[in-house]
C-alpha cells in the first residue's frame, strides 16, 4: 500500500479479522475486504475516514450479532 495518512491506516488497521475465532472471522473478513478496496480507490480525506468509522461500526454489529447467533445455539 502506498503511503496513506495516519487517520486512513489508524482506522483501516481495526478490520484485521485473523485474530477472532473461525464463526468471527467469517462475518469479519467481507469488511476487511471492502475497507481495503475503498482505500485502494479512493483519496484520502475526512469523508473516507468517516465513511471507514461507520463501515467499522457496522462490522462491529455483525460480529456482535454473529455472537448473539452462538450464544442462542448454546
């Protein structure tokens, strides 16, 4: 990746998903890949910060979502 500004990689480093388990990481990694592809397309700037916080944000829902589905199966 090219030189990025610090707010776009500080941001774009929170949808790494190889630490979660495998149920996790199934729901994480489409995130992973839209981030990156975003970042490849798009400049820098405060709209793409903002617009990679709420697509953070709704990766966080999934995963939690994901963890409300594991927990109802018991």
């Amino acid at each position: 990746m090219t030189e990025r500004h610090p707010s776009t990689t500080h941001v774009l480093r929170y949808f790494a998903y190889d630490h979660l388990p495998p149920h996790l990481a199934e729901v994480s990694a489409p995130f992973h890949g839209l981030a990156h592809e975003l970042v490849a397309g798009l400049p820098d700037g405060p709209e793409l910060t903002a617009g990679l916080r709420k697509l953070l944000e709704a990766k966080d829902c999934m995963v939690r979502a994901a963890l409300d589905k594991a927990a109802e199966k018991g």
